[in-house]
C-alpha cells in the first residue's frame, strides 16, 4: 500500500515542479496618448460649432495593441502582445484632438457628433500611421494623419491635407516610444491648427498634400 501511495504522488509531485519553475505570466499594459495644450489664440478663427468626429483607420490602426516593425520598413507590421492602448486610436486620437482644439480657441465650440448639436464645421480624418520603428537605425516613432475641414451648411472644404512625424525614441522600450509618438501628435496637430487659421482668415483651400 505505501508503494502504491508513492508511485500515485510521485507524478503529482513532478508536475507541482514544473509549475513552481515555469516563468510568471507578463502583465498587460495600457497607454493613452497625451498631447499638450496648445497657447490659446487672442479670439475664435472659426466662429461657431466645431464638430469633431471619431478618425477612420484600417486594420491594424483600429484594434488597441500598440503597433511596431521589427524591421523598421512601413510595410512590415506586428501587434505587441500585453502593450495596449487605452482605447481604440480612433476614438483616442479623436478625444484628444477636441481637447486640444477646445485649448487652442480655434473654434467658439468644440463638440463631438454625439452631443447632437448643429455644427458649423466638422473636422473628420483618417489614422495612416501610428507604430514604433525598431530597425533599420535608431529607435523612432511615425505618426500620419489625414484632416479635413469642412464648412457644414454649404458643404465647402476649407482644408484637407496628411501631416506626418518621425520622432526618435529615447530607448527600444515601449513607455520612450508612447513619449515619441505624444510628441510626434504635438506636431500634427500643432500644424493642423496653423493651417485651418490660415486657410479661414485666407479664405481658401490650400492644396492637399
């Protein structure tokens, strides 16, 4: 009987072991982008209500696993596994954008389409690239969005254009990557608001680019 104890435990007590020295399991992670406020202007450029809507993506930009190449070739993408945004970039970038329009006295009113108010503009865009870049040379960051800008009654285009950013990463780590990409957003939208002041005081369309 004490043998056959033994020979039903000894399994039991391997398998405990290989439990005891397996690695522990990675946490996930989570990151939200942070763009800084902007000055504010002496008064409204547009006067009225600026209707912000969720920026449209594909594929990879639309899910919430932060992006990177490997490679640091654009057309060679992976997802982290346990690195997370917060939200999906859509309606992260599209937040952050009403927060730093609001800041920056572009419009009266800066609202998102789901409030339901009249707008009379309505600044729509599409995420083209938003992932760390690992090789190829030092750690960066690339971020490209296209804005457009619309006068909502008479349905004229006041500016649509893609601005991009490159910006070096401290390190490889993720965290120096999400402080790149902070920056890089910084300066889209930064260019984005110099531009539809413009356009609107000019009272022309600039060309895309």
């Amino acid at each position: 009987m004490k043998h056959l104890r033994l020979l039903f435990c000894a399994p039991l007590l391997l398998l405990n072991g290989c439990f005891s020295s397996a690695p522990p399991v990675p946490r996930d992670h989570y990151y939200r982008v942070l763009v800084s406020a902007p000055a504010r202007s002496d008064g409204p450029m547009l006067q009225g209500v600026l209707s912000v809507a969720p920026l449209e993506a594909d594929g990879l930009l639309r899910e919430r696993p932060v992006v990177y190449s490997a490679s640091g070739e654009s057309y060679e993408m992976q997802q982290h596994d346990y690195h997370y945004w917060t939200d999906p970039p859509p309606r992260m970038l599209q937040i952050q954008l009403i927060s730093y329009l609001r800041h920056s006295g572009l419009a009266e009113t800066v609202v998102a389409p789901d409030l339901r108010i009249e707008a009379d503009y309505e600044l729509s865009g599409r995420i083209k690239r938003l992932e760390r870049l690992l090789g190829g040379g030092p750690p960066r960051v690339v971020a490209e969005i296209e804005l457009a800008l619309v006068e909502s009654k008479s349905n004229r285009l006041i500016l649509v254009r893609s601005y991009s950013a490159e910006v070096p990463s401290a390190d490889e780590s993720v965290t120096s990557s999400i402080t790149a990409l902070n920056t890089a957003l910084s300066r889209i939208f930064e260019s984005f608001l110099t531009d539809a002041g413009w356009s609107k005081s000019a009272d022309v369309a600039p060309a895309s680019g």
